[in-house]
C-alpha cells in the first residue's frame, strides 16, 4: 500500500484580489516505509505540497491519499515537522515532548512516559527536565523530532528541519533521521534546498518544476541508508545528476550545469505524472 498519493493536484492561493498558481497538475506518491526527498528551486511548491499532504491546506482540484484513504482534514498519524521547530518556551523539554499526546486528550502521567521514551530515541533524556532555551539548535531539532516520534506517526512529513544548523550539526542531525528512520520503518518527505542532504535521506529523490509546481525529474536511489554511502562515489555521482536536473529547471546558475550520467535512472513526468 502506498502510504501517500497525490494525483492531479492543483492549488492557488489568492489575497487581495492575487492570485498565484502554487501547484499544477500534481502527482506525487510515497511507498509504505519509504524515506523520500523533494527538491526543486525557491517558490515552486514544495512546502505547499507537505500542507496539501498534512490535511492542512484543500487543494483546489485532485486527490490526496494516505494509507488508501482520502485525506479531508488533519490525520492523527501523520507528523509535520516546521524549520521553525514550534517549541514552547515555557515548558520543559519532557512538557514539549508530550505536547502533540496531551492536545490528543491522553493523561499526563502517561503522555510524559511515551515523552520520555521519545526523548531517549533521539538521545535528549538527559535533558527531560531542561528548557528550549537551554539547548543547542541541534538539540532544539532533536526535540522536535521527539515531539513527532511521540506521536507513532506513519508518515513523517519534513520541511527543511535542518536548514538553520551549521554543516557538522546538520550531519549530525542528518544521521539521527536515518537511524530513525530504520528504528521505526516509517514513510517520510523530506524537503530541502541540499543537494548532499536530498541523496543523503531519500531512497527516491524527487525533482520539482517552477511554479506552479509540478514533478519533473525522479532520481532512484537505492543505495540510500548502506554504510558509508556518504563516502561512496555512488553517493557523489547522484548528487552530480541531481544538480544537472536543478539546474535544467532553472534552480542553479548555468553554470552550474553538468551532463546527466546515461546510467542514472531519472524518469521524467508530464504534466499527470506518467513517464515520458
């Protein structure tokens, strides 16, 4: 079963007599238990996508799916997680972990045990009784990730979570998301602006259009997760068709541009998302 499906979407945001043409024709679907990246250039689409996906946003035309069944609002096992973390700074590290579990209308006492073996997954249950304001940028996103862990989703929605870190913590966190990942088998859609990060978390990476934002490349990638893949020359080699495929779309100066590899699995879409 598919855990997310996209298919024909369409949304325009309008205000104040403007209207802009966010997505176009869409389609877009993720496997169970697949780790997915989405890349394209700034403005196309993709953080409206995740929305669209979320339940948070009703597109205007099409379809969106989760685990076989049509989306019409916010999903309980579905987990999005925002660049800007969306921590209180109120409340502990334990408090905000079990927040998502408290607005779901479970007990405190129980919300704050499932918190706490949250926190443990991504190495901050030493810090169940600090504040946000008392962590690192990369511990603030750790705790993010545990608010969502918390919460048993499915499906693991993310854009640019690590946007904001310096290089050796964005590895870092980089890392904790693929063990993650492997820990709990869910499907996840990473959106970035990487090219390194896009092939580094994504098993398919997918390559986004301009506005209005379509599908327009998907880059295979099977070796995705094998150890020291970031090392490999595999790894290198997707990352130079991926940046080929930027900069065709317009994402990269031209003269960034490089041939894509023969070799490399790249099925272009039209506009309904088949093959060409």
């Amino acid at each position: 079963m598919q855990a997310l499906e996209l298919t024909g979407v369409a949304l325009t945001y309008r205000s104040s007599g403007r209207s802009v043409r966010a997505l176009d024709s869409l389609a877009f679907s993720v496997e169970a238990g697949e780790p997915v990246s989405l890349i394209g250039p700034s403005g196309c689409g993709k953080s409206s996508l995740l929305l669209v996906a979320a339940g948070l946003i009703t597109p205007d035309s099409g379809e969106v799916r989760v685990a076989g069944r049509r989306v019409s609002g916010v999903r309980r096992e579905t987990a999005l997680i925002l660049q800007e973390y969306g921590l209180l700074p109120w409340k502990t590290v334990l408090d905000n972990a079990a927040l998502g579990l408290r607005v779901r209308g479970l007990g405190a006492a129980r919300a704050r045990r499932e918190a706490l073996s949250s926190l443990e997954l991504v190495g901050l249950a030493d810090f169940s009784r600090s504040y946000p304001g008392e962590l690192s940028g990369g511990m603030r996103q750790r705790l993010a990730l545990a608010r969502a862990v918390a919460l048993d989703a499915d499906l693991l929605l993310m854009d640019e979570p690590l946007s904001a870190l310096d290089a050796l913590t964005r590895e870092d966190l980089q890392d904790a998301l693929l063990d993650l990942w492997r820990r709990r088998g869910h499907a996840q859609v990473l959106v970035t602006h990487s090219i390194e990060e896009a092939v580094y978390l994504g098993r398919r990476v997918f390559v986004m259009s301009p506005r209005p934002g379509r599908i327009a490349a998907v880059v295979d990638n099977s070796d995705m997760g094998r150890p020291g893949y970031r090392s490999s020359t595999t790894f290198h080699e997707r990352c130079v068709t991926l940046r080929a495929l930027l900069a065709g779309e317009g994402a990269l100066h031209p003269g960034a541009s490089v041939a894509v590899s023969a070799e490399a699995s790249v099925p272009r879409q039209d506009a309904g998302g088949g093959a060409r």
